[in-house]
C-alpha cells in the first residue's frame, strides 16, 4: 500500500465537516471536527491535569471530560434534533450539554463520537475519489 493513501485530510480535522448517517441517530447530521484536533488535544490535557489523579479513573469524571470536549471542540451544530414537541430544537452549547449528561440520551453522545472520529479518520484519498464521482459530464 502507497502511504499516501494512509494521509487523512487534516483540515477537516480542525475544520469540521458535515456528517450524516450515523448509526443510531436516525436523519440527524451534525457538524463536528475530528477526535484529536489541536483544540481538542489541548483541552484534554487541561482538563485531566486540572483533576485529582485519585478522580481520573472515575467514569462519572470521565464522562464530564468528554462531555466537555464534545462541546467545546468538537460539536458545532446539528440538523433535524428535534424536542419531545416535534419542533427543531436550535443548536446551542448548553443544549448540547443537557443531551450529553442525560444519561438515557448516551445515544447521542456515541454518536458524536462515532461522527468526530469518522471526519478524524477521513482519508484524503477517499475525499478526492468521492469527489470525483460526484461530477457530472
């Protein structure tokens, strides 16, 4: 195998894409950047060092670390989240928030991760292939 075709495309990663059908959220896209972007990493750090190290192994701890990573580096919009009432419910940072500490909503939060790792994951060869079947004669 070429290592070119190991390359991802590294400014979706800090850019953030578009993503769609992911597994158990139904018609919800969302807009994330990649697991592991620069912003992510260095808040990952800041977080885990800012917690007693008797506290890092704790799930509960765990979960309020990522969860804060999902809101303040990779989420950064959704499309057709929908309230108990059937209306759209607007993107905000705190209504993420409350989706990801619901503990009966861990549906989503594995779908932003499974979303950030695929923009994190994308190969740049991949990219330019889809791209190129999507133009028309």
């Amino acid at each position: 195998m070429k290592l070119s075709n190991l390359k991802i495309d590294s400014s979706k990663l800090e850019q953030g894409a578009w993503v769609g059908d992911i597994p158990g959220l139904g018609d919800i896209r969302l807009r994330v950047r990649g697991i592991g972007n620069d912003d992510y990493r260095r808040r990952q750090s800041e977080l885990t060092a800012a917690l007693p190290r008797h506290l890092r192994k704790e799930p509960a701890e765990q979960d309020k670390i990522t969860n804060a990573l999902i809101v303040e580096t990779l989420l950064e919009g959704w499309e057709k989240v929908e309230g108990d009432d059937g209306k759209p419910m607007p993107f905000t940072a705190d209504a993420a928030l409350a989706i990801l500490e619901d503990p009966d909503m861990r549906a989503f939060n594995d779908g932003v991760i499974w979303a950030a790792i695929s923009v994190s994951e994308a190969r740049k060869a991949d990219l330019d292939a889809d791209v190129g079947k999507s133009k028309r004669p």
